[in-house]
C-alpha cells in the first residue's frame, strides 16, 4: 500500500470509483466482464481506481467489508 498522505483530490477521485456503476458491479460480484475490466484498468491506468486504494487501503474490485458476515 502507498505510504503517501491521502488528500482532499484522492478523496474525492476515489468517491468517483465509488459511484462508479461497473466498479460497483465488480465489487458486488465478484465475477464476470465487469469484474475482469476493472482488474486490468485499476493497475495504474484509472486515476479513480488508483485513488480509492489510496484511501480505502483495497483494491477497487475487492468486495466491501461492511456488506460482508
């Protein structure tokens, strides 16, 4: 995990991926096309992916903790 302090432009593009239907697709399902695209687009290609690891500390297609148990 990048060890660089999370500022107010990281918030906000990683609350973007958050909104973001097909990351949310991918984080809900686990599974499929949408799942697979937002594998490879997140390794430094999307700032929005990239950033919600920076502030989330998880991948943008990892599943959401509090949704889980």
């Amino acid at each position: 995990m990048n060890t660089a302090k999370v500022n107010e432009t990281d918030r906000a593009l990683a609350k973007v991926c958050g909104h973001c239907p097909v990351c949310r697709h991918a984080r809900k399902r686990q599974k499929g096309a949408a799942y697979r695209f937002v594998r490879t687009m997140e390794e430094g290609l999307c700032p929005f992916c990239n950033a919600y690891e920076r502030v989330y500390g998880r991948k943008a297609h990892e599943p959401d903790g509090a949704k889980e148990g």
